[in-house]
C-alpha cells in the first residue's frame, strides 16, 4: 500500500492536468475572446493571391474569424471557394460585399466583409459570391490597367502615328509663317485699340549742389534714410497739382523714383560739403550718431500763369539718444521759363540745390 499511494497520486496529477488543458481548450472556443462561431462558404470568381489558411477575416474593419478552409472548384477552373468561420453575433447578411484586403508593408491578405442591408437574410446553405475582381491586388490591378492601356495603344498606333505626322506638318508651317502670323496678331492687336508703340521717355536727374571750401566740418557720424512720402510723391513722374499729365510730360520721367532720388542726391550734398565725414544710410550705419528724419511734402510744378517747381520737405534732427534735436521745414521755388519737360526739370534741379544747401548748413550747425 505505501508502495502504490505515490503512483495513484502522481496518477491523479497527470490527468487533472490533462482535463484542464482541455478545459482551456473548451473555454479558448466556447467561451474566450473568439466565442461560438458561424461558418460560411464564399466563392471567389478569381485568383486569390496570398490568401492562405488562417488568414483573418475582417467586418466593417474588424476582425471576427477567419479562414478554416481553401480548395479549388474542379467545375469551374477559375473559381476558389473558401470557408470562414466567424463570431456568431457578426450580421453577415446576403448581399454583404466580400472582398481581399491587403494589409501591413509586405501585404498580408485577410477576407474583407462590409456591409449588407437590414432586411437581407442569409439562408442556410446560401453562398456567400464574391464581386468581380474582389481578389485583385493593387499590383495586379495596375498590371491590368497598363495592358489596357498597351492593347489601346496597339489597335491605333496608326492613327496616332498620323496625328503626330500632322503635329509635325502643321510646326513646320507654322515656324515658316512666323512672321505672317506676327504681323496678323499686330494687326488684331491695333484693331483693338492696343497695338501703338510705347513712346520712349526721356529722363531727366538732379544734381547735387557744390559748396565753398572752409565750411564748418561735421561732428560725428550723420545717417539719412529715405524720406518718407505718401503714395502720389513714390512715382518717376512729373506731378502737377491736378494730378492730370499735362502736353508734353507724358514722355518725361526722373531717373528714380522721387524718394529714393532725394535720398541719393542728399548724401551726395553731404559729401560734397565734408568728404571726410560721409554720411550713412541706414542699412550701412552701425549704432549710434545723428539721424536726419525727411518727409517729402510736394515735389510738383505749379502751373501757369506764373509757373513755378515747387518742392517743400521737413527735417528733424535726432541725436544719439533719439531725441529730436531739431526740426524744420524747407519749401522753395524756382519759376519755369517755359511749360516743357526740360525747363521744368532745370527748375526742379536750381530748386533743389538751393534746398540741399540750406539742410546741409542747418544739419551742420544743429549737430554741433
């Protein structure tokens, strides 16, 4: 008896062992994640590339089985059939479209079930039919296309050989009558009033003023920027009060436009009355120094009878802590001999350098 109680014992644990192993097993089917099942037979009127024994079965993206079986229909050459075994609650209906999908990077394929209608039942012993083309990949659905494509290309080589042939003909004709097809389009350009020839302009400049050797020398360093200016005074031309061009000036125009020109002309005025402390613009100076602040207020002929080249512009003076220091307005005219482009610019030109020599002397004596 002492001998044999071990043996019944280790007996006894073997077999526990043995029925909860396939307790689990029971469980795993029955009543785990997977639940009771409901088999189906689909039919795939095609290849089925990949799809292998085991591969999920996925509803609406879900997955809810997947495939017990695949064999071949000796009937129908092209045909799979399959078998899927799926969770009993998934509401697989008659008309649910069936499909591959092909998933992850190397494009594992699982059965794809979507949709179907409320009403739609499903019979016992119905198959599930899959739609055309339902096991195609997008590999073998491009390979497809391109062999359309090709098969199109074939049966009208040609006529597209033709058509390229005219292509070719009608270039050719056309870089032969080139300038038949120029004079033609100008001639419908005139027709519709746009064909005149723009009128070459004459541009005219201003000179900055000479000074007297001995002048007081300035002290530290000067920057002038841009004067500012509103959106009439940004213009290359020749502005009256009317704001209307008058005979003549249409053709006339300043080398820059009437901001930038000022600012040119001004630091060559400082040069020319101390070389040896050249002032700056802003985007070459470095910290510090005086600043001049210029807003240009009119730049533009008053007309006859006493017709005159009007410019009026305000300066200030900002010192190394941006303090205004000073501030004046300069306005001076010069009278226009006669109403034409050339007198006017002399005009502007003597009324400039009178205004560049009174900011330069002022600037000189207000930095001190």
């Amino acid at each position: 008896m002492e001998t044999r109680a071990p043996f019944v014992i280790v007996g006894a644990f073997v077999l526990a062992v043995i029925v909860g192993v396939f307790g689990f097993v029971y469980w795993l089917k029955n009543a785990g994640a997977v639940g009771r099942r409901a088999t189906y037979q689909i039919a795939f009127d095609g290849p089925v590339p990949g799809l292998l024994t085991g591969a999920a079965v996925l509803f609406n993206g879900i997955r809810v089985g997947e495939v017990t079986s695949l064999r071949l229909d000796p009937a129908r050459p092209r045909a799979v059939a399959a078998t899927v075994a799926v969770s009993i609650e998934t509401p697989v209906r008659k008309d649910t479209r069936i499909g591959l999908d092909f998933q992850g990077l190397t494009g594992v394929p699982v059965v794809a079930l979507e949709g179907g209608s409320d009403t739609a039942g499903l019979n016992p012993g119905d198959v599930l039919q899959a739609g055309p083309g339902a096991g195609q990949s997008m590999t073998q659905a491009a390979r497809d296309a391109l062999r359309r494509v090709d098969a199109v290309l074939s049966e009208n080589a040609d006529p597209l050989r033709d058509t390229v042939a005219n292509l070719k003909i009608f270039a050719e004709g056309l870089a032969r009558n080139t300038p038949r097809v120029d004079s033609i389009l100008a001639g419908l350009d005139r027709t519709m009033g746009g064909g005149q020839t723009p009128q070459a302009k004459t541009t005219y400049d201003l000179e900055a003023p000479p000074f007297e050797p001995g002048q007081p020398r300035m002290k530290g360093q000067i920057t002038i920027g841009e004067p500012t200016a509103i959106a009439r005074l940004q213009t290359q031309r020749f502005l009256f009060p009317s704001g209307e061009d008058r005979p003549g000036f249409a053709a006339a125009q300043w080398s820059d436009s009437l901001p930038a020109l000022l600012q040119a002309k001004l630091l060559q005025s400082f040069e020319n009355y101390d070389v040896d402390h050249p002032p700056l613009r802003p985007d070459n100076a470095g910290q510090g120094g005086v600043r001049i602040l210029l807003d240009l207020r009119r730049f533009e002929i008053e007309p006859l009878p006493d017709a005159k080249a009007v410019i009026v512009m305000s300066a200030k003076i900002l010192d190394e802590s941006n303090k205004v220091a000073a501030a004046r307005i300069f306005s001076v005219s010069q009278p226009i001999g006669a109403m034409d482009p050339a007198e006017a610019a002399a005009a502007f030109n003597k009324a400039f350098q009178s205004l560049a020599r009174d900011l330069v002397r002022w600037t000189a004596r207000e930095s001190q």
